[in-house]
C-alpha cells in the first residue's frame, strides 16, 4: 500500500471498479480499498441485470451469469398473470461474487491496487479539500493521500456524509428488503416474476428470479412507511410458506434499497460519489448495477480529466452528474414520477389493469402497455412511459 495515490476509491463493488478501470488505463495510480475480506461477498443485491447493461461494457463470462432472462411475469393481488416476452433485451440472474470479483480483476490487471480488509475511518482534509483517507488495514491505521477520493461504499456511505455531500433519504424512498437464496423449487428457468399490491409488498415488489436448476432468489422490498406495521420478512416468510412450502433456505441477506432520484450533487471539492452512495438505483426496480457501472466510467473519465488539469474543486467535478443524468439521471427522475403514481393504486386498480392488459395479445404485450395501463389517471405520465420502455 503506498503512501499516496492520485485517486482513491472507497468500495469494490461494480460502480468502484469500473471507475478504477478507467483511471488505471489512463496511467494513472489509483487504489480500491474494501472492508470486506472478499469483493462482491457476502451478496446485498437480487443480482439481477439487463443484457445491454452488461455487454456495453464487456463480453460477460459464463460464470458471471446463472441464467438468462427473457420474459417477465407480473402477478396481481387476486393472482392474474401478465407475462411479457422481451423483444429487444434479454436479462441476466448474476453470480454477484463471482461477477464482482471479475471486475475487480479486471481493474487490477489495468494497474490499480486492490486491498480488501481495509476499513476506511474518516477523510483527510487540507484548506476544505478532500485529499486523502484515514484507513485501518488489517489492524494498522494508515493515512493514504491522493488528489482525488470517491465514494462507492453503498446506501450508508460514510463517506458522503464525511464529505458533507446530501445523502439524506425520505423514509417513503428506503425500501426494507429481505432476500432468500433458495432450493428444491420448481421455476421457469428463463422468466423472471413480479408480485406487485399491498397484498405481497406494499411499496415495492416481490421477486422470483431463477439462478438455474432448483435454484432462485425470492425477496421483497416494501416501502419504509408500510414496514412498521408489518415487516419485510413476515410478507416473505408467508410468501414462501405458502407458496414453496419444501424450498430450502441456502442463505439469506437484508438491508435497505434507496428508490429515490439521483443525488443533484453527488461531488464536494476532492471527491466525488457513485452507485448506491449516490442514490443512483433505478427508483422503479431498486435495480442499480448498470446505472452504477456507467457512474463508474463517468466518473473515472472525469477524475482523469481532473488530475491532469489539476482541477480538483467541485464546480469541476460538477462535470460527472451533468453526464450522469444525460446518460440515465434524468430518466431514472421520469421512473421516479411513475413509481410514486403506481405506489397509490389500490389492490383493486392493479387487478383492473392486469385485466385489460392480459386481453393484448401477448405478441403485443410490452412493459410500456403495462405501465401506459398504470398511469392512465396522469396522462401527462404516458409520454414518458413510452419513452423509457419503447421496445420491450
């Protein structure tokens, strides 16, 4: 570990290694440091992704991925079934540790130096920039100096608040999830389902997403708001129960999941924030690797340009959200709009909409005829509907 870097990246999951691709391929040096013993493990993710989401950055290898996706069943309160075939996108069901740990290695082949058992403590500050971190790695502490720090610690990134950057998210914007990684059931291995309705996840969603075989994650987010009544788990629990009354229980995770829009100002003079730590999860879904991989890149370009015109105060590093949100920002605010209008329908609503829906052919079916059908109270909503699902 050296003294000093020119970038330092805080967290090696997807959003922090790429940016530190990016930084190593321009000759830069630049280091990850993660607390955890092991990138990508223990999983906090459905491990879920879009086919273009993964291959415009590279040519996934096999074992990254436990299955491919290509069509999507939306289930109603009252149990009607909406599939939708993909005609322009598969998916993906990841092996998250396997798949973070590539990236990692891939960032490491580029130049940059990965440490894992690294609990970053605090930041270094001189004349009200960042320039540096105080770190504890295995059982020393350490000041490490650099030109530039960012942030991919996640939803509860430290460093974010250390660097005096706006992270607070409302209560109705934090999702209380709970995922089990299961076997002995039967699914279809190629689709991947969604119960929606105060019925199974007030607020949120609950998913089955195959990962091959027996195998599937099945987990739920609910809207903060409604968890005090009745908690994540309790929904799941009774999901499973009756529902796959002889799945296996493999393994379980738990946390939050921000649906919110992007953070405006993910930077502060010196450092700049991506991925979770930033808000940028797509607000609809909670799904947030494809959006973190392209912050990554953003950002990685960005801290280049930087450190080569030594332009390290947060006017310049403004530079990296008015890219992200022309890349996906701005779409992810339209998501957040027709989240907050698909939240307030009632039970009934969204059987009514399964209906009409399922009479559309399915040749014809699209996700944009579903959401058209679940905004169709704020016509002002349907443009943007069409305009984030053309096509699939």
């Amino acid at each position: 570990m050296k003294k000093e870097y020119d970038v330092i990246i805080v967290g090696g999951g997807p959003s922090g290694s790429m940016a530190a691709i990016e930084i190593a391929k321009a000759n830069l040096s630049v280091c990850i440091l993660d607390r955890k013993t092991k990138i990508g493990s223990p999983v906090r993710c459905g491990e879920a992704i879009g086919f273009s989401g993964l291959n415009n950055f590279f040519k996934p290898k096999s074992s990254w991925i436990a299955s491919k996706i290509n069509s999507i069943n939306l289930v109603s309160p009252n149990s009607t079934n909406v599939k939708v075939i993909f005609k322009n996108e598969t998916g993906y069901i990841l092996n998250r540790i396997k798949f973070d740990s590539g990236l990692s290695d891939i960032a490491e082949n580029n130049g940059a130096d990965i440490f894992t058992n690294a609990n970053v403590t605090g930041l270094i500050y001189e004349d009200d920039f960042i320039c540096g971190v105080k770190v504890n790695y295995l059982g020393k502490e350490k000041i490490i100096k650099s030109k530039l720090v960012i942030g991919a610690d996640g939803i509860e990134s430290r460093v974010g608040r250390w660097g005096k950057i706006k992270t607070l998210v409302r209560m109705k914007d934090m999702e209380s999830c709970i995922q089990y990684s299961v076997s002995n059931i039967k699914v279809e291995n190629k689709e991947m389902c969604m119960y929606m309705g105060q019925k199974y996840a007030p607020g949120g969603y609950l998913w089955i997403f195959p990962k091959g075989g027996d195998r599937a994650n099945i987990g739920i987010g609910i809207s903060g708001k409604y968890s005090k009544h009745k908690s994540a788990k309790k929904y799941l629990d009774e999901f499973i129960r009756n529902n796959f009354s002889l799945a296996n229980i493999d393994s379980v995770v738990c946390g939050g999941v921000i649906c919110a829009s992007p953070i405006k100002e993910p930077v502060n003079n010196g450092l700049m924030l991506i991925g979770d730590a930033a808000h940028q999860t797509n607000p609809m879904t909670g799904g947030g690797i494809s959006s973190g991989m392209k912050a990554g890149v953003i950002a990685g370009k960005v801290a280049v340009e930087s450190v080569n015109l030594k332009r390290y105060d947060k006017d310049f590093l403004m530079k990296y959200p008015k890219l992200m949100f022309k890349e996906f920002g701005n779409r992810y605010e339209k998501l957040y709009k027709i989240k907050e209008t698909v939240n307030k329908l009632s039970d009934l609503d969204l059987d009514g909409i399964a209906a009409n829906v399922e009479k559309v052919p399915i040749d014809k079916r699209t996700l944009a005829t579903v959401f058209k059908k679940a905004v169709y109270k704020k016509p002002s909503l349907i443009f943007d509907v069409l305009k984030i699902y053309s096509g699939f």
